[in-house]
C-alpha cells in the first residue's frame, strides 16, 4: 500500500487511507479509537451485495493504533483481528509504518492502490505478511495440512454414508410427473408454472419412469427451431410429443444402435433407503440437477412411487444442519474459498491452465447465451457491464419463461438481447445471489443450502466485479475429493 500524501493537524505527518472491516452484521455501526482520540463514533456502511459487512476508510498517521466498534449500542472487538486489553476494554490493535518494512502476523486492512480500497475481511484478517510499500500488498494464503483435509473429507463421507435418501423426504409436499405422451409445449408450460426446472417422465406402457425433462431440453428445442432446415417446426411444436423429442434428440447426439434405432439411456435414479454419498455422486458423475426418488414394494421393479427428486442442495442441507454448531471439526470449513480456489475463477495474468468463466453482457444476443450454455457445458452466466461487474446471471431455468404467453412462438433467438429475456422472467430475489472471495467455506456452504440457490458469484466487494462463480456441484465435489 502506498502512504497517501494527506497532512494531518500536524504538520509533515503523513496519513495513511485505510479501510476498517466490521464483517459480523448489525443495523447501527461505528467506529472508533486512538487515532481519533476516540472522542467521536464513525459511521461504518454497508458493503453493497454484502449487508451484513460493514466497512469505513479513514486516514491515520503511522505508528500503533488501538480501535472497537459500537455495533447497536454495544462495543464490540473483532477477536479474529489482533487484540489487547486496555483501559477501554478489549481493543483491537494495529501498527502502520511508512517504511518498506515487514510486519509478520499483524493483519492490516490496507489495500493497494488501483484497488478503490476495496477490501475482503476474511482474506485481510487471516493474512500473514503484510508490506507497506509503493507494491501491491503481498499475501500467503492460508492454508490447511494435508492430514487435516483428509480428516475433514473422511467426516464429510462418513455422514454422508451413514444417511439416507429417505431423510431428505420433506413432511409434505409434491413432485410433479410428466407424461411422455404430453406435447412439448405443454410440457414446458407446466414447468414454467410450476417454477420447476426438471421432472420425470412417466410411460404409460411399459408402467415406470424412463427420464427427465429438463430446461437444457427446451435449449435445445429452440435452438432447433432455429435453425435453417430444422425438421421441427414451430407447428409440430405444438402437438410433437416428449416422446417424439427424446428419439429426435438421441438421433442428434448419434445414440443410435446398429440397426439405426435410437438408444434410450438408463434413468439416473435413487431408493430411499439408498445412503446419501452415492446419491450424491450420482448427481456428479451424470453431471444432472437431481435424481428421482423412486420406491418400488416389488422386487421386480413394477409399481414404482415417485416419493422426491433428490438435489445438492437439500444433501447440503442436511450436511449444514449436522456440522453447525462443531464446524471446527471440519478444519477446511473455516478457510476462505480463495484459498481453495474452488469454483470456477477469472484466470490471473500469467495463471496457465485455467478454464475461463463465461461472461456476457446485458446486450448480447440470447442466441449467443443458449450457443454459450451448450458449448461450454455450464448451468449459469453471469452477465457483467463493461467494467465487467455484476448486473445479473442468466441460468439454463431462464429458458422455460419464454413459454410465457408463447413467446417462443414470436422471437427471434438472434434479435432478442439477454437483458429483453431476462424481463421475461419470473421475479426471484434468490436468483443472482453473491459472495466474496474472504468467505468462509462454511458460509459459502449455508448459503447454498438455502432453497432456490444453486450458485454464488463470487465478487470484489463494493465494486461487485465478478472474480469467480461457485455452484453446490463445486462444493461437494471438493468436500468428496471427486474429479
């Protein structure tokens, strides 16, 4: 961090801009401490996207300095940071030079310049050198033992494997089913209303469920439809069977048999007596949104009963609810994420080998986000200005409300921008959820198991300038050790 040119009361003293964190939530908070004499409270703000982090910039001289915060009428101290007992209590402490010097293990919440002083708490808190020069600040990551990873994945697989598939069966409900003989149209309407982004289909004649419906099906279709030459019109659109797609489909992909017969794929299913691990990795292996659970009384399969469809994120649930109150021990549940790097990152200048993150902006086409969606295999897009910060994401669920008033039936897939789709869609104040890279594990795990959240885009706080996207398959192919 570079020493500001400011002069303070007196004179030839050099302040130093720096940025205070106060991470833990509250309605009301100040802050306050020697540098100010602590004769006055300072008003802290809200980070934007993260209302329960509170931050204020103020410039102080070098040298140790001693601070709290008034959080609600109560002094409070962040015992994450560095800490003394003094005659105001237990303070936090901090010591800033001007010299291009080392100060090992004192955490600083200065930023480098060029940065805005935009800060991660966490990232600033668990720092382990810090330099206070013209250069950008130099951090060591924290970082967990190999012996304490495998401890955290064993206790992970082992709860996982001790449960069931039953348990995550709520008091009451309903799942929805769908008819192979249903036309596609309707079908997607269905999925539309009922704000569901998959269901099984149910033959009839052979009496059992033979696949999934999902909105990646709907991509597809249009893109279809799209297309020069198609072979499926809008018209056929209205009566064309779920059937009728799923053998269409399989012919696209060229699963065709010898004799040139489509090949139908085996349901990605689960028993309710089936542990929760192989539920789980069913889910990652087959790279699907959920599973149906299906219970049959006879053994050979016939009479089945759809009792749930089975997801990361009711899994993640269960395994939050368990580890809550003894997340210490789970020791990689305390780490930041940008630690672990798990997720998908915006690769760093120099950084080989990293996939990159799919972005778009407001004005692309939504033919581009549909090509984006199949091509690059991902279930979401963040969608950034120019500045490349976060303004939406657009998700393969999106699709289903172009069966809204039959909007598929009237729009060009090359003409119509994401902003115009993402007018179509249904209001959710879950649907582009955030985090910052200083979040725990931990935190990141219980926001995604709350209902509706199936990603976090990962941004700098304040400027909200994408970083990164974690989704529930991320964190638990890390908690498993898979791929």
């Amino acid at each position: 961090m570079a020493a500001a040119g400011e002069s303070g009361g007196i004179a030839g003293v050099v302040l130093i801009p720096m940025r205070f964190v106060w991470p833990f939530g509250g309605t009301n908070v100040f802050l306050c401490g020697s540098f100010n004499r602590w004769s006055h409270l300072v008003q802290m703000s809200p980070v934007e996207g993260c209302p329960t982090v509170f931050q204020a910039l103020c410039s102080i001289p070098p040298g140790y300095h001693q601070f709290k915060f008034y959080v609600d009428g109560e002094w409070r101290h962040d015992e994450h940071q560095p800490h003394a007992t003094s005659e105001f209590g237990v303070v936090n402490t901090i010591f800033l030079t001007t010299e291009a010097s080392c100060m090992p293990g004192t955490p600083s919440p200065a930023t480098p310049p060029g940065t805005n002083m935009d800060v991660d708490d966490q990232a600033r808190r668990m720092r382990t050198q810090v330099y206070v020069t013209d250069d950008p600040i130099i951090d060591a990551a924290p970082r967990i033992s190999d012996a304490d990873l495998v401890v955290s994945r064993n206790r992970v697989s082992a709860f996982l494997t001790k449960h069931t598939a039953y348990e995550l069966l709520p008091e009451s409900g309903k799942v929805v089913a769908l008819d192979i003989d249903l036309p596609v149209k309707q079908a997607f309407h269905i999925l539309y209303e009922q704000g569901i982004p998959t269901a099984p289909l149910w033959d009839f004649r052979q009496g059992r469920f033979v696949g999934v419906l999902s909105a990646m099906d709907f991509i597809l279709i249009l893109r279809e439809l799209g297309n020069h030459g198609s072979n499926l019109t809008e018209e056929e659109l209205e009566t064309h069977t779920i059937a009728a797609w799923k053998e269409g489909k399989a012919y696209l992909n060229r699963q065709i048999d010898g004799h040139g017969k489509a090949i139908s794929r085996p349901l990605v299913h689960a028993g309710p007596l089936d542990n929760l691990k192989d539920v789980t990795l069913k889910i990652l292996q087959h790279d699907v949104a959920s599973v149906p659970v299906i219970h049959s009384s006879s053994e050979d399969g016939s009479f089945p009963q759809l009792l749930h469809m089975a997801s990361l994120s009711g899994i993640l649930k269960c395994l939050c609810r368990y580890f809550r109150h003894c997340s210490t021990s789970l020791p990689v549940l305390q780490l930041p994420i940008y630690a672990i790097r798990i997720g998908t990152w915006i690769p760093e200048i120099g950084e080989p080998n990293r996939r990159p993150l799919a972005m778009l902006k407001p004005s692309d086409t939504l033919s581009s986000a549909l090509n984006l969606l199949i091509q690059a295999q991902v279930s979401s897009i963040p969608i950034v200005d120019d500045n490349d910060s976060l303004l939406d994401i657009y998700s393969r669920s999106e699709i289903t409300a172009l069966a809204k008033d039959k909007a598929y039936t009237h729009i060009n897939l090359n003409e119509m921008t994401i902003h115009q789709a993402l007018q179509l869609g249904q209001d959710s104040c879950q649907k582009c959820q955030m985090c910052l890279p200083s979040d725990s594990l931990h935190q990141v795990m219980e926001r995604l198991a709350n209902p509706g959240i199936r990603r976090l885009v990962i941004v700098e706080a304040g400027s909200k300038c994408v970083k990164g996207i974690v989704t529930l398959g991320d964190v638990f192919n890390f908690l498993l050790g898979y791929n």
